[in-house]
C-alpha cells in the first residue's frame, strides 16, 4: 500500500501531538505514539525527520508502544506548514498558533 503525505497528515491528526517543551514556548514538540510500530515507522519515512524510541508497557495488560518525535524547530515548521492543507480546524488552528508563536521567536 502506497502511503502519502496526506495519510501522513491524517494520522497525525487523530494520534499526534502538538505543543511545548518548554514555558516561554520557545521548543515546539510534536510526536505521535501508537502500539502498531509499522505504522508509526512508516510515519517516521514520510516526514524524514525525528526520533523513535520503543516505550515499554506501563501495565501488564498493555502493549509497547513506539514514539516518534522531533524538538528541532526547522522540522516542526516544515511538518505544520505540510499537513495544514489536510487538518480539520481544531488542529489547523493549533498548528497555526505554533507557527505564528515561532515566527516571533
């Protein structure tokens, strides 16, 4: 199955996360954590960017997950910039929060 730029977007849409690292909101932080390792390691090919890290189960009845992440300020712009044109509002109005908060940084 060929995966797109769009799937890419949409996933990150229901299972991603956009917010600080910090106080002053200086380090923007995104990162998508899912128990289906392909998925996120596909995720991970497409945007070409971040790290993933294996987080062990919390619960015995729990499964592993696999998280991918970026900090790096470039990367999250480009990211933004990439899936706005597919995020429904509640995410795009996030997003473009983010953006207008690191063009004053």
């Amino acid at each position: 199955m060929h995966r797109s730029l769009e799937w890419a977007a949409g996933l990150f849409e229901g299972e991603g996360c956009m917010t600080w690292r910090d106080k002053e909101h200086k380090r923007p932080y995104l990162k998508l954590t899912m128990t289906d390792f392909d998925v996120v390691q596909k995720f991970a090919e497409i945007v070409n960017c971040g790290s993933l890290t294996s987080v062990d189960k919390k619960k015995s009845n729990w499964k592993d997950q696999l998280l991918w992440r970026t900090t790096n300020q470039k990367d999250v712009v480009r990211i933004l910039n990439a899936f706005l044109p597919y995020f429904g509002n509640r995410r795009a109005y996030k997003a473009l929060n983010i953006l207008d908060s690191l063009e004053l940084v």
